[in-house]
C-alpha cells in the first residue's frame, strides 16, 4: 500500500492488459492514470496524457501480446516518448509478457534477432527500466543496457498447485531446456522431477522420443513457460498418460493460446491448465479446464520496492 507521501508514482495503462493495470493499482490504493490511447483516421496511435507527469516515476503496464502485437509495442513505445518529453522522472515498462521473445537468436542465416530490437526499441523510446515475468529465455536480459527486474511466476503457480493436496506429485519439464523452471517448482512441492526428451521435426510440431525419469502412477504437473498451440502440452500429456501417470495437470505461465489450443486442450489428458494473467483472455478462449491465477500482487509488491529503492529479490527468498 502506498503511504500520503507517495504522490511521485504513477500507474498507466495501454490497451493491451487495463484490467491487470486497474488491479495493480487497486493493490496499490491508487488509480490508473488519465491517458487515452486511440487510433487516428490513418491507423497510427495517438497518445494523450492528460495529467502532469512532471518529475515522477512512471510504470507504464503493457504486455506486448497478441492478438494485436504491434499495435501494443507501438503504444508502449509512444507512451514512453511521450512521458519522456514530459519530464518524467523514471520510466518503467512493465512487460508481463515480452513479445518476439521467442526470436532471440539465428538459428540459420538471414534471420533477425527481433528480441534484442524490442529491447533498443523500448530505450531508445525513453524507458529506463523493464519488469517482466517469466522471459523465454533468461538471456534476454543482458539485451538491455538497463536494469531488468526478471520475475519468476513459478511461485505463484507452486501456491496454487500446493493448495490442491495433489496425491504423489511429479513436476515433468515438456524439454531439456526448461530443467531449471521445473525444479523450482519441485523444490517447493518437495517432490521429484521428469523430462520429457522429444524432437521438432519441424516448427510448431513436437514428438516425444522418451521420458527421463518415473511418473508411473503419479500425479504429473506438466511445467513451461507459455502455451501457444498447446501442441507440445497436449502431446506431453499423451506420453505421460501411456508412461503410467494417474493424473496430468499443465502450469504455463503465459496463455498465448491461438488456434486450435483450446480445441486441442478440450480433447486432450490434461485434467487442468494453470496460467496467469500476464496476457488477457478473450471470452473464446475461455475454457472449464482453464484456471487464470493473478500476477497483479506481485507485479505492485516489485513496482512498490522499485520505487522505494527496496530489494526487489527478496521477495522470493523463502
């Protein structure tokens, strides 16, 4: 909660995520900021603060998602120019899903690395830090030549996972490359861990080669960072289903969810998928198996200790 004394601090809002913006901000006792952001005639983005900024610290909460990405990387970025030439004090873009993540390196010749363009993108437009949960790869940090606030969703996924009493849980990372976010989680059920060994024939296609580890007779709690076409969840499942397991659950943090994950979640093993609100869900993808978990909680305790001058990671030291 924000003390009298801590006018400085403001919360805006894009038009990418206003409801997690208006939750942050009632956690905070405050309001969203006077800004509106339309469209001219053209298409292009028009911005208008309509209060002064003058020398305060700016959090400006905007996940660059679909179904609308460029348009919610253009408003982010028109905003932070706008609060710069303002005179804001401090700019800080409060990304809870950092769009084109997923392009971060060349795997073959000619291709952008269109993650490290977003990140001189944001501070060329005037940010001078970026919170975000949960990033594709860990190394987009050091993308950025400002301070990066990085925030695990792993712990509020765990909480929840922890209140449901699942009988002898198993955590199962769908890839090698997500070991280290699957034993977070397993660390705080206290339980062990599987991976899942498979191979992309091509993109967006995943086949199950083997299973490292034991889910016979276990609850399975299938972990990732986002789920797309649910393609790799719903395959994942199928495995663990025929390598013994009793139950499969599905914790992924960002539900980006295009088609046809939720037609493929509705035929699917899996018993519940676990995400957040990190990218807002549309009525169509709204769906029984599906329970959303709020980031907002955690996302004003971080903007509160960033603008205090507090630590941000002991939040999550146990």
């Amino acid at each position: 909660m924000l003390e009298d004394n801590a006018k400085a601090l403001r919360i805006f809002s894009g038009n990418a995520n206003p409801d997690l913006a208006r939750e942050i901000a009632a956690y905070l006792g405050t309001s969203v900021g006077d800004a509106v952001i339309n469209r001219f005639n053209n298409g292009e983005v028009q911005v208008m603060i309509n209060e002064s900024v003058r020398g305060k610290d700016i959090f400006i909460v905007q996940p660059t998602c679909g179904p609308l990405v460029n348009d919610n990387v253009m408003e982010l970025l028109i905003m932070a120019d706008a609060f710069k030439r303002a005179s804001a004090k401090h700019i800080t873009a409060v990304v809870p899903y950092y769009g084109y993540a997923r392009q971060d390196r060349k795997a073959r010749g000619r291709e952008p690395i269109t993650a490290k363009l977003m990140a001189d993108l944001l501070t060329t437009a005037g940010v001078t830090r970026v919170v975000t949960i949960d990033l594709h790869a860990a190394q987009i940090q050091g993308f950025f030549n400002i301070p990066v606030d990085h925030m695990p969703g792993g712990p509020i996924l765990a909480d929840y996972i922890k209140e449901k009493n699942l009988e002898n849980p198993v955590v199962v990372s769908p890839d090698l490359g997500g070991v280290s976010r699957a034993r977070l989680i397993a660390e705080k059920l206290s339980c062990s861990i599987a991976i899942i060994d498979k191979r992309r024939p091509e993109p967006g296609v995943a086949e199950v080669m083997n299973l490292i580890g034991s889910v016979e007779g276990k609850t399975a709690i299938m972990v990732d960072d986002m789920v797309d076409t649910a393609g790799s969840l719903t395959e994942g499942a199928r495995a663990l289903m025929k390598f013994g397991a009793k139950e499969v659950y599905a914790c992924c943090t960002h539900p980006v969810l295009t088609d046809p994950a939720i037609a493929r979640l509705e035929e699917s093993n899996i018993t519940e998928l676990i995400v957040t609100n990190t990218i807002p869900l549309p009525p169509e993808k709204r769906h029984p198996k599906i329970k959303v978990l709020s980031v907002a909680p955690i996302l004003a305790e971080t903007i509160l200790r960033i603008y205090n001058e507090l630590s941000v990671s002991q939040l999550f030291e146990d």
